[in-house]
C-alpha cells in the first residue's frame, strides 16, 4: 500500500522594510513628486543661499535681512497670490504690472484733487477687480485664450495711465505717508511696516479659500481638468470667471501698497512686475498646467527672488540687470523640473 504525501508549498520570504527605508521611500516619494517636489527644492534653495550670504557678507545672517526681503516684496507677495489662483487653474494673467501702476496713477490722481484715502483704496479696488471680472468674461465666454485678453487689458491699463498723466505725480496724503514710513517694532532692533501685515493676512485669506473652500477645491479640479470638472457638475464658469477677478482684486491692493513703497504715480513703474509674479509662483512649485500649486510656494518664490536682489545690492559689484539673469535661470531650471516629474507621473 502505498501512500502519497502532499508536498506543501514553501512558503515566500517576507520582507519587512526597516524603519529607515520606509522613511526614506517616503522622503523620495515626496521630492519625486509634483506637487511637493518643486516646492522643497525651492525651500532647500532658499536656505542654500541665504546660508552662502551669510557665510560671505557681514550682517547677512540677521533677522532684519530676512525682514527686509517682506518689507521690499509685500506688494509682490500679493500679486503673486492672485497670479496663484489664475495659474493653479491653468491660465495666466499678463495684465497685474500695468494694473499696479494704474493704481498708482488713480491713487496719486485723485489724492492730488483732494480724495480721502479711506475713499480712493476702495474704489481702486473696485475698479481693478471689475477690469479682471471683465477679463475672465471674456475668456468664458467669448472663448478668447488667457494670453490674448491679459495682454489686451495690459496695453489698456498702461494706456490709462498716460492718460492720466505722462509724468510723476508724487502724494503727499498723511495716511499714505503714514502707511509708508511707520516701523511696527518686533524687537531686537527689528521692524516692519504695515504693508507687511496685510500681505500676511492676503496670504492667510488665500490659503483658507484655498484649502477650506468649495470654490477653492474647484479651482483645483479646473486645472486638473477643465472637462471632466464639467462632467462632475462643478461651476467651471463661475470658478474661471472668479479667478480673473481675484487677480484684478490682488493687483489692485498690490498696486495701493507699492503706492504706500513708493509714495508717487508713474506710469512707467512695475513695468516687467507681471514676469516677476509669474517666475515667484513657477518657482514657488505651481504647475503651469495647472493642478498642482501652493499659495506658501508663491511666497516663497518671492523670498527667493528678493534673496537673489539682495544677495546682489550685497556684492556691491554687479548690475541689477544679474537679477533677471538669475532669475531667468531659475525660471527654465524649474520649468524642466515640472516637465521631468509630471511625466514620470504618466
């Protein structure tokens, strides 16, 4: 009698991952991703150089520097802000320098005739929110492609404000003054000034409708995909619609603080601004496709854009100009950068 004996099947070694290779698949996971990715590479950027200026400069390594970089760029922040949420949804605004000076003529025009400052902020506000709401109409509905109707409203914008005045016209309001000379004092002999305060509020008010809201979310969903968004019953028009205007809006309070910087109207200032907002967000980890995106990197594309400027007024030697050459490098290495982590998504 024979009998058969079953052979059981050996069974498969397991593999536990230790504790630090889980940690570091998760730390390459995140560096390799598209939505984080650009961003800490921006983060570690930004602690690179502000390192390498304080290991080379004298009175580099001080939290007033660092302070600074707020105090100089706080109109900036805010405009990249509102070019955040026209980026994030896949489209891009040309229009937010000419507006800033437009707001620098309206606000220097109408001080000049004898306004009240708590009139003419509000209705520069106004105003530019209205020229962006007319600008997303016109690419919702008469379909007119993002670059097309900013630049439109850029060439009118910067034609208004040589009508206005072709020369500077410089404000001698007290509020304005006020707003532009007062130091809020942090201590440790450092300060900063009250333009600072309302960026970091711009930017806590961006963060929440961003993350925290319905209309938030949807600017997400547009930018991933505009037609499937349709297809989820989100409000597509409305959301791109909204956007343009919010960048309108952000034009308008950065043009009133660069008023508070500059204490004139010109119709040549910010001249080149909208490259600059464009290169902080890009910088700051937002896709140009849209989708993926930070308000926090836009603000910290801004810091590293204002490291570089003041890493250059420390050298003493090198022209201005160096900055747009940084900057310009900057700008392609990131843009590859996205290229290279969304097709590994693929």
């Amino acid at each position: 009698m024979s009998t058969a004996t079953a052979t059981k099947p050996k069974p498969k070694p397991t593999t536990s991952r230790t504790p630090l290779a889980r940690a570091t698949g998760a730390i390459r996971g995140t560096f390799t991703s598209p939505k984080y990715g650009p961003v800490l590479v921006t983060a570690i950027l930004f602690l690179a150089v502000f390192a390498g200026g304080g290991l080379r400069y004298r009175g580099f390594f001080s939290g007033q520097v660092l302070l600074n970089l707020l105090v100089d760029n706080a109109y900036l922040i805010v405009l990249a802000v509102g070019m955040t949420f026209v980026i994030l949804t896949g489209g891009i605004d040309l229009s937010v320098g000419a507006v800033v000076a437009l707001s620098t003529m309206i606000a220097a025009t109408l001080l000049q005739s004898g306004w009240p400052a708590a009139a003419v902020i509000p209705l520069i506000l106004v105003l530019t929110s209205t020229l962006g709401l007319l600008v997303g109409l016109m690419i919702q509905y008469f379909k007119v492609q993002p670059f097309i109707a900013t630049l439109a409203a850029m060439f009118l914008a910067r034609g208004l404000c040589y009508v206005i005045s072709q020369s500077s016209i410089s404000i001698t309001d007290p509020t304005f003054i006020a707003f532009g000379v007062t130091r809020i004092p942090l201590g440790g002999k450092m300060s900063i000034t009250p333009s600072v305060i309302i960026a970091v509020l711009v930017v806590i008010i961006a963060v929440w409708v961003l993350h925290a809201t319905r209309f938030g979310r949807t600017v997400y969903a547009l930018g991933g995909s505009e037609q499937s968004g349709l297809l989820m019953g989100l409000p597509v028009a409305r959301t791109k619609v909204l956007v343009y205007t919010v960048s309108g809006l952000c034009s308008g309070l950065a043009g009133v603080l660069f008023t508070f910087y500059t204490l004139s109207g010109y119709p040549l200032s910010a001249i080149g601004t909208e490259l600059d907002a464009i290169a902080a967000v890009v910088i700051g980890g937002t896709l140009l496709t849209g989708g993926y995106g930070f308000v926090l990197g836009s603000v910290l594309g801004v810091l590293v854009l204002g490291i570089i400027q003041t890493i250059i007024t420390f050298e003493g030697t090198l022209s201005s100009w160096w900055t747009r050459i940084f900057i310009g490098g900057l700008l392609l290495v990131f843009i590859i950068l996205q290229k290279l982590l969304t097709s590994r998504r693929r």
